[in-house]
C-alpha cells in the first residue's frame, strides 16, 4: 500500500517545480520516515479508531498508519475513520485517488474523509480553548503530521486565533502542533516531524508552554544530516520526530533515539533518559541528548544551579545593525568615531583590532549604539554549522584600550556585562572565558540548541559558578595566560571534581 502511494507521490513530484511545492511548505515525508513514525504508536485497544491526518499531502503518513496497524493490531482494530486535511488544490485528486487505493488494497474498514479547508481556521468558531472541546469538536486518539513550514505575519487569522501559543510571527508549524494536540482524546497520541527550532528560546515559549503543559514527550527521534529527510527535497532544517501524549502525567524516561538520516534507520543510537533532564526549568527547554557523554555534560552544568543574572550578569546582543546603518561606518578612527567590534575581531580568545578590516570605526552620533568602554566577554553570536565549536569567546580588557571612552559591537557579537552598569572585574571577565570556553560548556549548548546561532536569552538559562568561584577560576587563567580549550577545561575540571 505504501509503496503505492509513494510511487505515484513521486510522479506527482517530478511534475511540479519546487517553487511551487515550497509555496505550500509541500515536502513530502519518505517511505521510511513515515514508516518510522507509524511505528512510533501504540495503538488503541479498540475495535474503532479515529486517525488524523491534519496536512496529508497525498496520503503518505495516512498509509504508513493503516500499514502499521494492519501488521500489528488487525485482529483487534477493525475499523479506521480517517480524517484527512488539504488545501492543495493540485494534490487534492491525487489523496483522494490514494484513499481509493487504501480502501480497496486494505483489510480493514476505513472510512474516510477529506476536509478542504483550512485546518486550523475550519474547525468550529470558537477555534481554540485551552481546556476541552466542545460537544461539537471532533477528537482523534491518533495524529500523525509533517505539518507545513513557513513564517505567518502576526496578525495573520491563523495567529490572532491563537495568541497563547504565538509569540510575535509564528511558524505555521507550531499552530499545527499546538492544534493537533486539542484534538486529541484525553491519552491520545501524536506523532509529528518538525524542526526542533521549538526547543529552545523565548520566540518559541507560548508554544512549549502549551504543548509541554498540555502533553508529555515520550519519544525523541533526530537525524544527524539535514538533507536527507525529505526525498526529493534540499531542505536545510534541523528536524525532529516527536511523539507526545495527551497526558499531565509525565513519563519516568523519554526515548531519544538518532540516525544519520532518513535512508539508516538500521542503524539507530537509542538512549533513556530522565523526563526531567529532558525538558527543564520555567522556560521548558528540550534538552536532546543523544549519548551518555552528554546526559552527564547535563548533570554537571545543573549542579551548579546559578545562572548569570542570579550573580548580576547578563549577556546582550551587540548594539550596531552595520547594514542599516551604513552612513555611521567609517574605515579610519578620527573625531567623533569609536571601535566597532566584529566577530572577525575574536582570535584565540583575545580581542585583537584593528585587523584593517573595512568599517572598524563607527560615527559616535547615535548614543544607542555606544557602550561604555570597560570590561566585557565577547561572544560570537553566528558559528558555521562545521566548526569544531557553537561557543567562541574572547576577553575584552578596556584597559587594552585606554584611548577610547566608548565602543561599539556588532550585532553578530553577543556580550556579557553586569545588570547594574557596574565594572566587571579582569578576573570575573576571565573566568567566565574558562566557563564558556569549556568543552562542556560547549556540548550543553549544543544538546540546548540546534542552530548555528548563539542566543543570549539561552545563555542567560544556563547555570554557572558562583561570581566568587568565576574570580577564582580567572585568576588561574591570568597568571598562566594559557587562552586554550584544553587549560580551559583542566582547571574548570578542578571545580567540578574538587
């Protein structure tokens, strides 16, 4: 059946250019990816059971169910009432010839129907309640959804009927997510692959909320390559596979498992891990861990149980968006100029400038874009996806500086300072330098966050050293000079392991 279905599904691709699939946020699940994701249900112990399809596409994920189900439960299952969702005008005959296929190919009851509306607008006028469904709503005890991928404008319907999972634009996969889950039975599940942007981040925030409160993760799937998820696809996007249930009741563990890509589900790592080092603190954070070393990377960071702004530290974002401002760029210092701070200017964990990079000074004309010049860490906010390292970091002494009253940074530069625009001291800047220059520290923001992007909102979570304890470790890099990873990590394992 399924072989079916994705044949004539990948006849129907090679006749559509990709910008007009993209449009749509239309790409297609492989046969073994939604053969994986069916056989992350446990199905129902009923002879009835009502599946949901809320972005069906051509009927891939809703075949790889009806299969799953045929190996393992027919004698128990046997009848399916199948509800399919797709604006689609151009795929539409071809789901509605693939059910045809379902019904006749199958040995089971299956009654289906095709709602060619807008999923999350369609469903009743009160679109979306917290709590339960009216009488009139209609529940599932199985979605399964590779919902579409775009950004929405906030005052998008989609949005406005929302607003307690959106923060400013949302991704339109977030409003499925979020929808799919309401229309679960109480203990129903979902399966969805996703980007796993939602992890981490306060842009994401109502959504983890909702959907963490709501349900519990009981399985975790993640590709280590980005393109080959989707077949036929180039989709450069850190995706997941997750299966919630529609549950208050967390689990003990959650199933995190991972492969290379899409084509190697042979080949699978799997690990348990405590629910409650999988998702943590007030923010909700997915932390996705996918080896020992780096559940006990978890364990020792938590420890320390202290996160910047609890010791009067914040990191910032740099203050000069240079493009937008291009008349306010200069390529020389003279009057009424300051430094401007590239990430180019981190080298082996010291600032070095000028480099006689172009636009390394900035007209001092704008007071939002000057900082007083004292004592900072320098983070890169931007890393390539192959660099070795998310967190590079750099020492920025003003006394390196002393002609300068005020500088600037970039908004590809993140920086620590104080909360209360007192100076930090050499040595506190220095031992927050060990800290994050840390291979531990290193890998928990990696098992934190997915991108190549450092957020400061992020960092501003993740526990540290007490403010005496960072003197301290700075201290020791101060009279070694030794800026390495590898000095970094002996005398940050001095703490932890004292």
């Amino acid at each position: 059946m399924l072989d079916y279905i994705v044949e004539q599904t990948e006849k129907f691709i090679t006749s559509r250019p990709k910008e007009v699939r993209k449009t749509f946020g239309q790409f297609f699940t492989s046969k073994l990816t939604a053969r994986f994701m069916a056989g992350l249900f446990e199905f129902p112990y009923k002879n009835v059971v009502k599946i949901l399809d809320p972005g069906a596409g051509s009927g891939i994920l809703s075949a790889a169910v009806i299969e799953a189900i045929e190996t393992h439960c027919s004698t128990v299952i046997k009848k399916i009432e199948l509800t399919c969702y797709e604006t689609n005008r151009d795929i539409i005959p071809l789901l509605e010839a693939n059910i045809e296929f379902m019904k006749y190919s199958s040995k089971l009851n299956i009654k289906a129907t095709i709602i060619k509306d807008n999923y999350l607008l369609s469903q009743s006028d009160d679109i979306f309640r917290i709590s339960t469904a009216s009488a009139t709503q209609q529940t599932y005890d199985m979605v399964i959804g590779n919902p579409p991928y775009f950004k929405l404008p906030k005052n998008a319907p989609e949005a406005v009927s929302m607003p307690m999972v959106c923060h400013g634009a949302p991704n339109m996969y977030s409003l499925f997510a979020a929808m799919s889950l309401f229309n679960l039975n109480d203990g129903g599940e979902m399966v969805y692959i996703i980007p796993r942007s939602w992890t981490s981040g306060a842009y994401f925030s109502r959504f983890r909320n909702y959907l963490l409160h709501h349900g519990k993760l009981t399985d975790i799937h993640l590709f280590a390559s980005r393109k080959k998820v989707f077949d036929k696809e180039d989709v450069l996007q850190e995706t997941m596979i997750m299966k919630l249930r529609k549950t208050y009741k967390s689990p003990p563990k959650v199933r995190i498992t991972s492969s290379v890509d899409a084509k190697n589900f042979d080949n699978t790592t799997a690990l348990s891990v405590p629910y409650s080092m999988v998702v943590s603190g007030k923010e909700r954070f997915v932390y996705l861990v996918t080896s020992q070393e780096e559940a006990n990377a978890l364990r020792l960071v938590n420890a320390f149980e202290c996160p910047m702004p609890q010791i009067g530290l914040k990191m910032k974002t740099g203050l000069t968006v240079d493009f937008r401002n291009k008349e306010l760029l200069r390529n020389n210092y003279g009057d009424h100029t300051v430094p401007l701070f590239y990430s180019q200017h981190i080298k082996n964990g010291r600032v070095v400038f000028p480099i006689g990079k172009e636009n390394e000074y900035l007209s001092d004309e704008l007071p939002s874009m000057l900082q007083l010049n004292r004592n900072y860490l320098f983070v890169k906010r931007i890393t390539a996806k192959e660099e070795q390292r998310r967190l590079q970091c750099a020492v920025y002494l003003a006394n390196y500086y002393p002609e300068y009253k005020n500088i600037s940074t970039q908004n590809k530069i993140n920086f620590i300072d104080t909360i209360d625009n007192s100076v930090m001291s050499e040595e506190l800047v220095c031992g927050l330098y060990i800290v994050l220059n840390s291979t531990l520290y290193d890998m928990y923001y990696r098992i934190l966050n997915g991108s190549t992007q450092v957020n400061s909102t992020e960092i501003n979570t993740i526990p540290m050293p007490t403010r005496n304890c960072l003197e301290r470790l700075g201290r020791k890099l101060m009279k070694s000079g030794d800026y390495s990873t590898e000095h970094c990590d002996k005398i940050l394992d001095g703490v932890i392991y004292a």
